[in-house]
C-alpha cells in the first residue's frame, strides 16, 4: 500500500484508496429474486472492501459479518431492491449509520472517491472541502472514527511483514537476514498494538 501524495488544502496527502482497489460492478446475470443473493458477486467486485471506507471485511470477521448497502434506500425506491447497481458491499457500521438516508452520497462504483476524500498520514478519512457530497457523508457516516485509520494502519502493516517475509526466504547473508528478521519483529509488536487499539474501537 504506497503512499501516493496528491495536492489538497493540506501539504501532504494519501490518496483514499489505490486504483487496484477501485470497485466496479460486472455482474451481468439473472436478476435474483432477492438482494442477499448477490452478496458473493459483490464481495468479489468490491475486492472485500467496504465501498464507503475501502476497510478490508478481514477485520470485521469476514464477508458474513459485513452488509449489502442499498445506495438508493429500498424503503424508499423499492423498485431498486434487487437492481445489482443499486447494491454496495459495505460493512456494517456504515450501513446502520446511512440506514434510508438518500441525501448526499457519492456511488463507489461511479464515483472517484479520490476526488473526494483523502487520508492523513495515519490513513484517518478526511473530505475535500470543496466536495458537498464528501463534507456530508464525512459527517453522516462518521467516516472520522478511529477504527478506519487503524484498520488502514493494520492493512499497511501486514502488506510490509509480507514483503519482508519474501525478501528473508531469499537471503543468505546471516548477518543482513538478522537486522531484516529484527525489522520483521519490530513491525510485528506495532502490528499487534493497533490490533489492541481495534479491538477497543469494536
């Protein structure tokens, strides 16, 4: 996960998600006679991540544990229930937080969230003030919760262990494998601290 900077109101930015994990929808088969149905077309089109956050659904126990947004509220727009471009894989405290709002709202799919929204150095989610829509669902969705910034933390973290966990398996220089082993412990003990820090955030 690179930080890669892009110009805002502040000196230094993060983009708010990479292009890889850019979401699109490219279910194109029978339309389902419920929305439940296409929850493992979604978690595969939206890469396991929320849509609204780009929160990976590993730390919220996985694809069971995360919801099936309804971008145009159902209770609202009934016709759209089971419309799969109206569906949003999302976790669960994003969904209850909109709940049948259809307010302000930029759609993951057809929307670049890095026009919008960008991250701090320590991944906390901000809005680009001059968007609207991102100033409200900022606010709504309380997009400014720590658990998003740790989350995007731990995602970093173990992108970083996994490289270096390739780089150890091909060297064969002792001493270089050491300092390389000490630096693989060093992200270890951080690693579980913002574990610590997710599970009071919870």
């Amino acid at each position: 996960m690179p930080l890669i900077t892009r110009n805002t109101n502040n000196s230094m930015a993060i983009r708010f998600r990479e292009d890889k994990d850019v979401p699109q929808r490219t279910y194109t088969g029978s339309k389902l006679a419920s929305y439940r149905g296409y929850k493992k077309y979604l978690k595969s089109d939206f890469g396991g991540r929320c849509g609204y956050t780009n929160c990976n659904h590993l730390w919220f126990g996985g694809s069971s544990n995360f919801h099936i947004d309804h971008f145009k509220p159902k209770s609202k727009y009934p016709h759209l229930e089971t419309e799969y471009n109206n569906l949003v894989y999302s976790c669960s405290y994003v969904n209850i937080a909109k709940s049948d709002d259809d307010f302000e709202y930029l759609d993951p799919c057809d929307d670049d969230y890095n026009e919008h929204f960008y991250r701090d150095a320590k991944g906390s989610i901000h809005p680009i003030e001059t968007s609207s829509k991102a100033v409200y669902m900022h606010t709504k969705l309380k997009l400014y919760l720590s658990r998003y910034s740790i989350i995007y933390m731990l995602d970093l973290l173990l992108q970083k262990m996994n490289q270096l966990k390739k780089v150890i398996e091909g060297l064969t220089d002792e001493p270089y494998k050491n300092e390389v082993l000490q630096l693989q412990g060093e992200l270890a003990n951080e690693f579980i601290g913002y574990l610590e820090y997710l599970e009071i955030e919870q």
